[in-house]
C-alpha cells in the first residue's frame, strides 16, 4: 500500500507525517529514533497495515521533512516532543491510540503515557511498545550518540553516505540491500556546497547539554497504567539489563502490565524490519485491544 504524506502545524511548528492504512482502522503511532526519521518505521508500518491497523508515522521536529526549530534550546526536548504528540493527535481525532518508539520515541510514548506533561493523553493510549528504550539510558551510551549525531558528517556522493549508515547503524541488526539504499534516500539532506549529510538539524543533540535528565523518566513510567512491551536489543549499550530488572519492579512492571523480550543479534536498536520483530509487535498489539 502506498502511504499518504502529509504536513500539518503541530504546537506552532510544522510536523511532517506517514500516514498509512485505512482511516477507520485500529491506530498506531509509531515514533522513530533521536537522529533518524518517521520513514524508518516504512517496514514495520507495512506489516501493520496488513493486520488491519492505521498507522501514523511522524518526523520530530528537526528531522526529515518537518520543520527545523528556530527555538532549538526550548523545543528540541521531551516536553516539546510530547506537545506536538497531543496536537497531532488532537487534530487527527484520534481518540485510543497504540504507541510504537524506537529510543527517543519511546521516551516520547513514556511521558506521553505518563501523563505528567500532557495528562489529556495518558487515557487516550491503549499500549505502548518502547523499542531499546527505557526510563534510564547508560550514560556511555549517550555519549557515544552526541559523538557522532552532534556533528554530523558529509560526503561528496550518497553512496558514502549509505557506506557511513551502515557502519553506524550496524546494531540495528540485519538489512537487505535494498533496505539500507532506502534507509539512506530517506534521511539525506544535500548541502549549499553540494555534499549530502543525514537529514536533521544539529542542534538536536544539545538536548542532551541543555536537558541532561531529560531521559531520566522513572516518574513518568511509574505512572503508566497501559501495557509496555520492552524491545531490548541482545548487545546494546544504552538500555542495560539492570535496567530492565528495575522496569519489572516498579510501574507497569509491579502491576504486572510489562513484557519484555530480548532481541538476538541486534544492539540498539533493532529497525523492525524482519518477521521475528513484526511477530512481537503485532502479538502485543492484538492483546491489547479491547
């Protein structure tokens, strides 16, 4: 099926959106990773549609085809994120909602669900899918990421391009050719000079300078009252197993509404892109429909 891409003005700035399926069907929102856009959930929103759901995919202000910030130290942040998530959906008349994140989406979709920052959409989400992601990120991790997302690089050819995503993006796991030729096409920027680079603002990263504990969300995972299925990658760095026992002991976890499985041959984050992936996803979505 081929998706329909669109643009509307979400919490004053303009949000750029996948949307797939059928208007009437089951909702999903799946919300991609902190340097990367709403075209890298193409695969998984494909199977979906082929279960029956709609599904929304959104570029976070700053990445892909929505608009940059003019006000980066204010909005690049998880406050704002989840602002532009409650008028997207608020002008979508979207009511119930299933919640899919990869890494920074998924910390989206906690505080979302949470209901501190935004309490009118606590309710309206049936179930959150946190991919790599948890209420705590190894600090390691982080550091890794703001080394290689806070100065992007350029290359002369796109090719280049696709040679340095898949060195960088290699824990993701397995993917085709043709996988990583369109993971490339859909995250390119071309430069005045005519050199290419990943389509996102830089100052993005600074969220991580000027909002150190911004991913710092236990009070906001402790609120949660929805299922959570956390996708933890077999090898990766950012979300530890220690972690993830804490999640089993608190929110969610305490009231016996997480699951958790670990992914085998990915760090962070798995791309969702294979049937394994597709089988979790899906399982879980189906349990949590009324």
């Amino acid at each position: 099926m081929t998706p329909n891409s669109r643009y509307l003005t979400c919490a004053g700035r303009e949000l750029h959106y996948m949307d797939w399926g059928q208007p009437d069907a089951p909702v999903v929102v799946a919300w991609h990773g902190l340097a990367r856009t709403g075209r890298d959930m193409d695969p998984l929103a494909q199977h979906l549609v082929g279960q029956g759901y709609r599904v929304i995919c959104p570029d976070t202000v700053g990445r892909g085809l929505s608009q940059w910030s003019p006000d980066p130290v204010h909005e690049y942040c998880l406050r704002f994120y989840a602002a532009q998530a409650r008028d997207l959906l608020d002008q979508l008349g979207l009511q119930q909602v299933h919640w899919v994140g990869t890494s920074m989406g998924g910390a989206i979709g906690t505080v979302c669900a949470g209901g501190l920052m935004e309490p009118t959409l606590q309710p309206r989400i049936r179930s959150l899918v946190l991919n790599d992601n948890a209420p705590q990120l190894a600090q390691a991790a982080i550091e890794r990421i703001k080394a290689y997302a806070g100065q992007p690089p350029a290359f002369d050819t796109v090719r280049e391009l696709e040679a340095f995503f898949r060195q960088v993006y290699a824990p993701y796991g397995w993917l085709g050719d043709a996988q990583w030729c369109q993971l490339t096409e859909t995250s390119v920027r071309r430069l005045p000079n005519g050199q290419v680079t990943p389509h996102y603002d830089p100052a993005m990263v600074q969220q991580f300078v000027l909002h150190p504990d911004d991913y710092l969300i236990w009070d906001h995972y402790d609120r949660i009252t929805c299922p959570v299925l956390c996708l933890r990658g077999e090898h990766s760095d950012l979300v530890l197993p220690h972690t993830v026992a804490e999640m089993h002991m608190r929110g969610p976890g305490l009231r016996g509404h997480l699951h958790t499985v670990e992914v085998p041959d990915c760090g962070h984050a798995p791309a969702l892109n294979v049937a394994s992936h597709y089988r979790w996803v899906t399982e879980f979505l189906q349990a949590a429909e009324p």
